[in-house]
C-alpha cells in the first residue's frame, strides 16, 4: 500500500491477540479481490511454526511466510471462496511503515 494514505484499519479484539483488518480503499471488488481484502488475522506466536503445521497437514499455500508492511511476519491462507485468514505475529521485527499496534 502507499505510505502518504490510509489504506487499511487493524482493530485488535479486546482482551485478546486476534485482530480484524478492514481495506480502504477498494470499490467495487470482484468476490476474489473481497475475500482477500477483508479479512481476518489470528495472532500466533509463530507464523514459521503454523507455515510448517499446514504445510505438514497437506495444504499447499500459495504463499510463503513474509514481513508485512507493518513489520510482522504473516501468512495468508485463503479458502476455496477466496475468504484470507491471515496468522500473524504480534510483535514486529522490522519497523513497521505505519502506527504501531497499542498494547
């Protein structure tokens, strides 16, 4: 995304390490682009652990663990429908590009 805009909102859900990302910024999405766009994120204490975890259970992600734009590493998971479920560590290893997450 572009750093002069607001492109995304992370909401951590109280009491918790889960979060609820929402996009900016995208009109008229096809179903593809909705599913990847809105999504959710699970907070995990180890994006690698969890890649290993469903690479061992049989699924063939698409995509390879990565440090997002906010610093922490992801993993995008995506169903049949293109619905993303996104792990994600809570704590960032690089600095983020944006607003720090509040503790």
């Amino acid at each position: 995304m572009k750093d002069k805009e607001t492109d995304w909102v992370d909401m951590r859900v109280p009491d918790g390490t889960d979060w609820l990302e929402y996009m900016l910024n995208v009109h008229s999405p096809d179903p593809q682009e909705l599913g990847v766009m809105d999504h959710l994120a699970l907070g995990v204490p180890s994006v690698k652990a969890g890649y290993e975890t469903v690479i061992r259970r049989g699924l063939k992600p698409n995509e390879k663990p990565e440090i997002g734009r906010d610093g922490k590493w992801q993993l995008s998971l995506y169903d049949p429908n293109y619905t993303r479920v996104e792990l994600m560590e809570p704590t960032p290893v690089e600095k983020p590009c944006c607003s720090p997450m509040l503790q």
